[in-house]
C-alpha cells in the first residue's frame, strides 16, 4: 500500500483566488495600511415604497390584524427595523423617521391614563387614525396591483408597424352574395309591392326572356340597386317575372349581384361578355 502522507505531497494544491487585481499584478492579501471611510458604502432603500408600506409588511409577517393593533409589538418591530437600517448605514427617508415618531407618540398616549369621558373616539382610541391610514393604503395598493397585471404595451406586447409605399393602392375584396339575402330582398320587394295590388279581368301575358332583354337593357352599363329593376306597380305577378328575370340573367352570367360589405344593400350590374345573350331564343310564361 501506498503512503497517504506520500500520496497527499504530490497532490497539486488548491490556488487560491485573489482578491483583486492592481494594474495587473493579483492581490493575495489585504495591505496592513488599508483604510476604508465608514461613509465609503452607501445602500439606499429600495424594498418598501414607504413607511405604511413597512408597517403592512410587519402586520402581515406577525399574522395581525388591522382593526385590532398591538401598538406596542408593533412599536418595537419597527423601531428594531430603523435601528437595523441606520447601522447598516442605509440611507432612510424622512418619512420613515416621521412613522416612527408617530408610533411612539400613540404607544405613549396608550400608556397614560385616559379621562373618563373622551371629547372623540381619537381621544379614546389613538389607534384609529392609524388604522384609517393603513385600510386606505391596502386599498390603493390593491388596486395598484390590479392595474400592474393588465396587459402592457411595450411590456406584454408590442404594436406591429410596417411601412406602405405611396404606389400600392389597397384592393377592396367584395363579400359573396348569398342566396338567402337575394330572397330577402325580394321579400321586401313582395311586402311593397303588395301595397299597389288590384283586381284584373282576365289574364296577361308575361315574356321572362322578354323581361330580361329589359333588364339588360335598363342597366346597360350603370349600377342600379337591386329594388330599383322592380315596377311595383305591376304588382305581385310583375315582380315574380322579374325576379324569375333576375335570377336567369345570373344563372347565364349575364349579371352580376355584389354587396360593398356584407348585409348591406345588394346591388346589379352587367358583364362585359352579355353579347351571348342576343342568341337567346324568347319563351313565353304566363302568370295567371
């Protein structure tokens, strides 16, 4: 066996690291001469937004409740903690000193005798205007919490931007024209031309291939409204032809139904290619 004692003086030995580096030679040990000012650290406080925020921080570590203080334990936290920052040289705000005298002042209001009858409940209780501050102070660092969790821009999300050259112009993609609001349409249609209905003796021819010829003819090359190829006045049997009409006239590619967006107003116009439509043989229908 070999000798641990032999073993451990040929094993490399641990460097140590320096303590810092002075123009590029390491610092192994600190200079007997080494003085450092008392003033030389300076640690502002930064963990508490204020003195009520301290005291809400010490009422909810020692599980008390707001209504019903223990001035006295809460007295001595918060004076340990003042203590505790002022030898650890960090910086207070005024604010926090003004807390702590004003504990102070009410622990020793509470020591003292009280009158037998109090002008106010103050007089009778010095908790309670500290109390009111702290239920206020919840309040507004509740709803400050709340407001911190709401979406943020910039923080939990961030606005696309792109930018357009003066030459693209934006194409406007019409909605489809469906069946259903065609029938609608027509039903609005049916309800006024219901109003100029009347009696009539016998029975009037009524040309659909006619009727589309004078469609063709009345949009030519505008666009009308959808109400406007109708004659109300020729009443019920009228307007079905010109329905029937319409919907042979879109069926052959003849016209066009577009919508500027959808369930707005339905509007007709003509293809270029209807010349085919001048082959069409007439067929007569007859609407009793």
């Amino acid at each position: 066996m070999s000798d641990p004692a032999a073993v451990s003086a040929f094993a490399p030995a641990q460097q140590s690291l320096p303590l810092a580096v002075v123009r590029g030679r390491p610092l192994t040990e600190l200079p007997d001469d080494l003085f450092i000012p008392p003033d030389a650290l300076d640690v502002v406080l930064e963990a508490f937004e204020g003195p009520l925020d301290l005291l809400l921080y010490l009422i909810r570590r020692h599980k008390m409740d707001i209504l019903d203080l223990k001035v006295n334990e809460i007295t001595r936290q918060y004076l340990t903690y003042i203590d505790l920052m002022q030898e650890l040289r960090i910086d207070l705000a005024s604010e926090y000193l003004v807390m702590a005298a004003f504990l102070t002042e009410v622990k020793s209001r509470l020591l003292l005798p009280r009158p037998a009858a109090a002008s106010n409940d103050e007089e009778a209780d010095p908790r309670l205007a500290l109390m009111k501050r702290l239920q206020t102070y919840e309040i507004f660092r509740r709803a400050a919490l709340d407001l911190d969790e709401l979406p943020r821009e910039g923080r939990d999300f961030y606005s696309a931007a792109a930018d357009i050259d003066s030459s693209v112009v934006p194409v406007k993609i019409l909605p489809p024209v469906l069946l259903q609001e065609v029938v609608t349409a027509f039903a609005d249609v049916l309800k006024r031309a219901s109003h100029f209905s009347h009696h009539r003796i016998g029975r009037e021819q009524l040309s659909t291939r006619a009727r589309m010829a004078a469609i063709l003819e009345k949009v030519g090359s505008s666009y009308l409204p959808f109400d406007a190829l109708f004659e109300v006045e020729e009443g019920r049997a009228g307007v079905v032809v010109t329905f029937l009409a319409i919907l042979e006239l879109v069926r052959e590619s003849l016209l066009d139904l577009v919508q500027n967006e959808p369930f707005s107003l339905i509007h007709v116009r003509a293809r270029a290619d209807r010349e085919q439509a001048e082959d069409a043989q007439p067929a007569e229908v007859a609407l009793g």
